[in-house]
C-alpha cells in the first residue's frame, strides 16, 4: 500500500448540531508542542513517565490535571489535531465548553497511542533526542565559554 491510499484515521466529537474531527498527534505537531511549550511539555512527559497506564481512569486523570495546569497547551494539542492550528483556530478551540475540550484530547490521546509500548517508545525517542540536542548545544558553546565573546571579538 502506498502512501496515497493511506486514510489518517479521525474520530468526530459532537458539539452542536455537528462535530468536529480530530486525529493523533503527529511527529510534526509534537515538535510544535515542543517548541511552543518546551517546560511544559517536559512536566508532561515526566507525568507519563512516572507512571500510569492507558486505563481509562489514569487517561482521565491526565488529560484533567494537564487541563488545570497547562490549558493553552491542552487548545494547542485540540487545535493541531483538527488541523486549525492558528490564531482564529486556537481562539475557538479555547472557547470550547470544558467538557468538550476533554471529549477531544481523549480522542486525541486515543489516536495518538494505542497501547503502553507507544508511550514507551516515544519517550525513549525524546529522551534520546533531547540528549543529543543537549549535546550538541555543549559542543557549539564550549569554544565559546573557553575563550569568551570578548576574546573572540579582540582576535
């Protein structure tokens, strides 16, 4: 099958006299969230790491405590998973009744991982990634730190 014929599954949420669709959260949108709310995004990451299952009741419990703590991530993930990634799309995406924006990061949630491996996986990739970008970061600084901008710019 190429990847043409692949069809990025959605789940509608209703809301008023219709739905609204979103999907998982991809590679792209997780580098947005990551981006866009580096500290936060790493508290969340510890919170799943240290524990929980994809029970439902420990989704909920998430999903609750990231929409107290971290709301304008929580519309950042509702917004770049149905695709209104932008300043209109994330304004109403906010307005959202409470229990909405819940409906849908569960279904987002749902999407994005479908099993305890999945979350595994992609924080062993983060881990990894954030270790070599922490690297690097040391490599590129260290001429810097042993011989300082002012000597740098004397030279």
């Amino acid at each position: 099958m190429g990847l043409r014929n692949i069809t990025i599954p959605e789940v509608e949420v209703a809301f008023g006299d219709g739905g609204i669709s979103v999907r998982g959260v991809s590679f792209s949108d997780l580098m947005v969230l990551v981006d866009t709310y580096g500290p936060q995004a790493a508290i969340v990451f510890q919170k799943v790491q240290d524990g929980g299952t994809l029970q439902t009741s420990d989704v909920k419990l998430l999903i609750g405590t990231l929409a107290k703590e971290f709301p304008a991530m929580v519309t950042a993930v509702i917004a770049l998973a149905a695709d209104v990634y932008e300043t209109e799309g994330l304004e109403t995406v906010g307005k959202l009744p409470f229990n909405v924006q819940i409906e849908l990061v569960e279904a987002v949630f749902g999407l994005t991982f479908t099993g305890e491996s999945d979350i595994k996986k992609l924080m062993e990739s983060l881990t990894k990634m954030m270790v070599e970008v922490s690297g690097a970061l040391k490599e590129v600084q260290a001429p810097l730190s042993q011989t300082g901008i002012g000597a740098f710019a004397a030279a």
